[in-house]
C-alpha cells in the first residue's frame, strides 16, 4: 500500500500544503529532503523515522 504525508497536519508559520505521496521509502527520502530544504530540519536517522512514524496509508479516491 503506498504511503502518504500531508504537511497540513503539522501546522507551520509557512501554511505549507504540500502532501507527498508514493511507495514507503520514496515518501520518507522526498519528505525528509523538503523537511530539510523548505523547513530548516537536520537530515539524519531522527528526522526520517520521525517521518516514518507518520505516515499514514493512502486511501485511493476512485471517481
């Protein structure tokens, strides 16, 4: 099942509305890449399994 994140559901001073979404370790690499880049975070073990933490599984929309 591929793996979601939504940066709505951590509130920041950037009203980031970014949400990123694929297979588990594309989402923890491209997350922790814009965590790192966007909002000041120090790439390393922590930050990822911070993010790993949250994920939460996508549930496909079908129209």
């Amino acid at each position: 099942m591929r793996k979601k994140i939504d940066c709505r559901d951590y509130p920041s001073e950037m009203n980031c509305t970014l949400v990123i979404v694929g297979e588990e370790e594309e989402v923890v690499r491209a997350a922790s890449e814009h965590a790192v880049s966007v909002h000041g975070h120090t790439d390393g073990p922590e930050l990822r399994e911070q993010i790993r933490a949250a994920l939460k599984d996508e549930i496909p929309q079908h129209a």
